[in-house]
C-alpha cells in the first residue's frame, strides 16, 4: 500500500498527488512512469513520474480524470493509499548537451515535459519551455516550468492568457525570428505531437515525443503498447516511451488508442447508471 501525503487539483479535472514511494523516488529518472492498480481487482494504468523528492521519499504524478480509474484515482485525498505503484519503468529521457532546446508541454502533457526540461536545464542546456492550454485556468505548473527555463512562454488557445494560439505557432514563430533550435521535445495530445514534428521536419531540428498508448503490464511482455517508428515495431513502455518524432506513425497510435473506446464508453455508463441509483437510495 502506498500512503498519498498530498493531493490537490492543479486545474479542472487535473490533480496532483504527492505518493511515499522511497525506493521509486531514489531511483526514478525523468521521462520515467509508473504503473498503478487502486484495488486487488482494478486496471492497472500508468503515469508518468512528474517529480520525487529522495529525502521525503515521496513521487510527484500528475492525473487527469479521463477514464474510469484516474477518475477514482482522483476522488482519493491525502491520507488515502493506493494498492500497486510499480516502477520506475520505461527507458529515461536521452538527456544531452544539445544547445539551445524547447521543451513543450500541450495540457496535461505539461506534466510529463516538467521533468525533462528540468533535466536538460540541469545539464547545460539553454532550455526554453512552451506551456499550452487551451484556457487560462488549464493552464498548469507555470511557476515549476519557468523554474527551469531560460525563456518560458505560455500560450493559449481562446487568448485568455499569454500568446494567442497553439504552441506550434509560437515555436514557429521562435524559428522564423531566427533562433538556432538545436532539440524539441513535445509531450501532449497525438494531434498536437504530430504538429510539432512538422514543424521542425523541414528544418531538420531533433524532435522527441512522448507516447501514450494502452498500457497493460508495462514490463514489454503483453504487446498492448506497440507503436511503429519508422519501419520498426516498438514497445513504448520498455523501449519509448520517448521517440525520433519524425518517425512516428501517429495515425497508427491514435487508431490503436481507440480499440476499446465502445468499452470504455460502456463502462462509463455504467458507472453514471451506479452513481444515479446511488444518489436515489
Ligand atoms: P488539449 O487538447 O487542451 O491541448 C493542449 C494544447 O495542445 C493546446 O492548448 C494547443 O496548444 C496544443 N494542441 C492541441 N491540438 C493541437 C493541434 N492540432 N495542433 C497544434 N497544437 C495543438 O490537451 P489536454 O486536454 O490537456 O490533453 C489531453 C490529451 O493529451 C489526451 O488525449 C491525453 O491522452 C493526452 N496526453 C498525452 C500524454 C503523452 O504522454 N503524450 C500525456 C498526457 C496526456
Ligand atoms: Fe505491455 Fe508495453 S504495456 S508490452
């Protein structure tokens, strides 16, 4: 059992926990996730490492209320425990000296490139950091991200704050005023990571992103999170989940993403049908 020490929503629907896991915050690299379970019986989900404090012994995950176990993951409070963390998995972020690199979080996905871009700050790195939400009050980790940047820029889609528009316009407009980009990574919805990389493609910027695809054990042993990069068959959660952009079939992923969306759309009911018969009795 794992002890949450904190929780609290960051936004609408996005709530930040704080987890006593002293092995996993002493060995957790950035870019790396771990694999949840809420009960003996429930899914197992997972989430990538947003931050860990060694000496507390704590991990930082970020969640956001998508489907039917981080919307329980969410109603938990400090105090509570969580049956199964399991990590850290997946290969760490490649973390070099690159120059100047953007580190670009689209919503939620923000939580995922917080660590990275902290990491590549700490190496050296001219790190400008670009935070999209679609509305102010989505927008998350602004005082963490500009934390570690250099240059840090918030953008959002109805202009209610910061630049107006998505985070591909302002990383177009940093290339066209003539910056050198040496390194781009992006972590946030398909549509947006695949953006990204045709951007930087005909400038030939090394772009990374950040894969979510189904999940099951995280170990590489059932097959639910394979992905194709270029013209191989890989594994997100042992091999990725960070990959060459450029290389990524992005129609591929987001159409195995939706293989079980008439279950989860069955659940879902079910659990609205549960909640009403609750709320009547
Ligand atoms: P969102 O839809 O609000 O988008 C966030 C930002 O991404 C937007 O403000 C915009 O700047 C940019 N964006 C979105 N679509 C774009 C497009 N077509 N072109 C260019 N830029 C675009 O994000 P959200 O609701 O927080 O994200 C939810 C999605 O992100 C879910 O589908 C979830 O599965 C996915 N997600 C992915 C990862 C990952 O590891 N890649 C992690 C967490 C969540
Ligand atoms: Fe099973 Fe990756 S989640 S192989």
């Amino acid at each position: 059992m794992y002890r949450i020490v904190s929780a609290i929503f960051l936004a609408e629907n996005i709530k930040k926990f704080e987890i006593e896991a002293p092995r996993i915050a002493k060995k957790r690299r950035a870019g790396q996730f771990v694999m949840l379970r809420l009960s003996e019986t429930g899914e197992r989900f997972p989430l990538t490492i947003a931050d860990s404090d060694p000496e507390k012994g704590t991990i930082t995950i970020i969640s956001q209320g998508a489907g039917k176990s981080t919307r329980a993951l969410n109603r938990l409070e400090a105090g509570e425990t969580i049956t199964d963390v399991v990590g850290p998995l997946g290969t760490p972020s490649h973390i070099g000296n690159f120059g100047t690199s953007v580190s670009i979080g689209g919503g939620v996905g923000t939580a995922i490139a917080y660590p990275t871009a902290a990491a590549l700050k700490a190496a050296g790195n001219y790190v400008i950091t670009i935070n999209g939400a679609r509305t102010r009050e989505l927008v998350i980790l602004e005082e963490e991200m500009k934390a570690v940047s250099d240059e840090a820029y918030i953008t959002t889609d109805d202009g209610s704050y910061g630049f107006n528009g998505f985070v591909t316009q302002k990383l177009q407009e940093l290339i066209d005023s003539g910056r050198k980009i040496d390194f781009v990574l992006a972590i946030g919805p398909i549509p947006m990571m695949k953006a990204v990389a045709e951007v930087t493609r005909p400038y030939g910027i090394r772009t990374v992103v950040s894969l979510n695809p189904i999940m099951i054990d995280g170990t590489g042993m059932c097959g639910g999170c394979r992905v194709t990069v270029g013209d191989e068959i890989k594994f997100a959660c042992v091999d990725g989940p960070e990959f060459d952009a450029h290389l990524v079939d992005f129609k591929n992923l987001a159409d195995r993403n939706r293989i079980y969306q008439h279950e989860e759309k069955a659940s879902d009911e079910a659990e609205a049908h549960r909640c009403r018969l609750a709320a009547q009795s």
